[in-house]
C-alpha cells in the first residue's frame, strides 16, 4: 500500500515536472505571492517574508549539499557573517547599506576560501564535524568581540533607501525578499545546467571518478561552498536591515539544521523541492500554533512521516 501511494505520489509530481509545466507553476506561485500580503494582512506577511529569506539560504545550503553532496552543519556562520557586516559597517561606521552589501558578500567570500581550501579535502561526516566546529566559532566570536555588541549583539540597524525610497515597513520588505528569493531561483537554475554543474553532479556520485575524468575535485567543491557562502550572505546582510537588530543567537547551530532540513525534507538538488522545503519548514509551526505545546510534537512527528514515505524529500531530483 505505501508502494502504491509513493507512486501515485510520483506520478503527481511528475506532472509538473516538465519545463513549461514548471514555468507555469512558478509563474501562479509569484503570482500569488505578490498578492498574498493584501489578503494576509500583516502578521501573515512578516512569517510570508521569513519563509522567503528561509528560500534563499535553503536555495544556497542546495548549492553545497545537493548539487555538490557536501554535508555542511555550519551554514548559519554565512549568515552571521553577512548580517555583521553589514551591522557593524552600517550601525559603527555609518556606511549606506547598499556600499555595505559587496562587502558582506566579500567577507564570505574570504571565509570560505579559508575554512574551504584546508577542509574540503575532508569527506562525509569529518567534513561536517569542521563546519559544525567553524559555526560554532563565529557564533562565540559573535558573542564576545564588542564591535559586535557582545552577546546583546548589535541593535538600531537603519533600513536601507534605494533612489528615494525608504525601505522600513514589513510589506516593503516582503517585496524586497520577492525579488531576492526570484534571483536566488534564476542564479540556481543556471548553476545547475552550467558547466560547472555538471562537475558537482559527477564529483557528488562519484568523487574518484570525477578525479579519474580530469575534474580538479577541490576546486570544483570550493567552487560550491563559495557560491553558496554568497547566498547566506546576502540573506544574513537582508536579514539585518530587515530586523534592524541581530545577537549571537539568531545564528545558532539550530538555524543550520532548520536550513538543512528544509534542503533534505524537499529534495536534495531539486529546486522546486527546495522551495517546498523552506515554506514547510517555516510555515508548518504557525499552522500548528493552536496546539500550543505539541505543535513542535506533531511537527516532529509529521517530518519522520515524510522521510519514512519519502526518505529521497518530498520532491527528488530525478533519478534518485
């Protein structure tokens, strides 16, 4: 029976799996969201604006884990690093957000480099010890460095003005992450049918095939935790101005296991999946509020349903 239902369950998902099909679905889907917050009034829009900052970081952890099968615990480091970036340099100094962004994205950028040239060499669960062990040391860096406010972090971040423009209201920012999470999207499809993406497909299968076929493995693999370090990022630097204040705690290793687990729960290298996996993650508690305190029961108890049904997520990559 549970054959029977997986397959019917396939058969729907393989519907939709066609490129216009899937151009279509995303067309409905923006659709809705750029009316959601007239229908869903405030409270709706700020957990709406959450899930979408959740796409962007899921759609980069998808970059490092599903496209180049490199299990990172340590995302939220990203995170944190483009959110004091541009906390710092806006709040300290008194730099325009926008100056402050390639900054934020170059900082990561240097992060990876660092913590990817010697590690990457790792394979499977040590290379997930040292990115568990290196968001653990940006997080307590956070935590005791004043130019980061300690661990009362740093508050009264200015929200940014973009050609006159002052944006400083949920709605507004909701709009912002929008368009954020639809570039997020674009720059992942054409990753993924890059060339490059074709070497993370191979070394993520086969890693000494992919070395046998010429592929410089690490550079391809510190390629992936670049590129995805720049996605959290940007989300962390949005985040920031969004708050307009940031702790230590925002950034814990509870927030990269939420980032993975919506990568895992939709399917890993599958974008739409992906996608389904961020607003699940984010919107399946607030559904649940009403059960008070088992809503964190049954949202447990819903996620071992899906894997023991679906152990390849929600919407797999094809041929898994």
């Amino acid at each position: 029976m549970a054959q029977t239902r997986s397959n019917l369950f396939n058969n729907l998902i393989a519907q939709f799996d066609t490129p216009w099909k899937r151009y279509a679905a995303f067309a409905v889907i923006l659709a809705l969201l750029l009316v959601a917050p007239i229908s869903l009034g405030p409270y709706a829009t700020v957990i709406l604006t959450n899930a979408l900052l959740y796409v962007v970081l899921a759609l980069g952890l998808n970059v490092v884990v599903g496209y180049a099968g490199l299990l990172d615990l340590g995302y939220a480091a990203f995170f944190a690093v483009g959110a004091y970036t541009v906390g710092i340099l806006t709040h300290t100094f008194g730099f325009n957000f926008w100056l402050t962004l390639p900054v934020a994205v170059g900082a990561a950028v240097v992060a990876g480099v660092v913590i990817g040239t010697p590690t990457l060499r790792l394979r499977s669960d040590y290379l997930a010890i040292v990115t568990l062990g290196f968001g653990e040391i940006v997080r307590f860096t956070a935590r005791n460095l004043d130019i980061t406010g300690g661990a009362s972090g740093i508050s009264g971040i200015q929200q940014p003005w973009l050609f006159g423009w002052h944006i400083n209201t949920p709605f507004e920012f909701y709009y912002v992450f929008v368009v954020l999470a639809v570039i997020a999207v674009i720059v992942s499809v054409r990753l993924q049918h890059s060339r490059l993406g074709r070497a993370w497909l191979y070394v993520r299968h086969d890693e000494d095939a992919a070395e046998a076929m010429g592929i410089d493995t690490v550079r391809v693999k510190l390629a992936a935790y670049v590129i995805g370090a720049i996605f959290g990022s940007i989300g962390g630097a949005f985040f920031a101005v969004n708050l307009g204040a940031i702790s230590p705690e925002s950034f814990s290793f509870q927030q990269s296991v939420l980032i993975l687990m919506a990568v895992i729960l939709g399917g890993m290298g599958k974008i739409p999946g992906v996608i389904l996996g961020a607003f699940i993650v984010v919107l399946a508690p607030e559904l649940l509020r009403d059960m008070g305190e088992f809503r964190l029961l049954l949202f447990a108890v819903g996620l071992l349903l899906v894997m023991l049904f679906r152990p390849s997520g929600i919407w797999p990559a094809r041929g898994k």
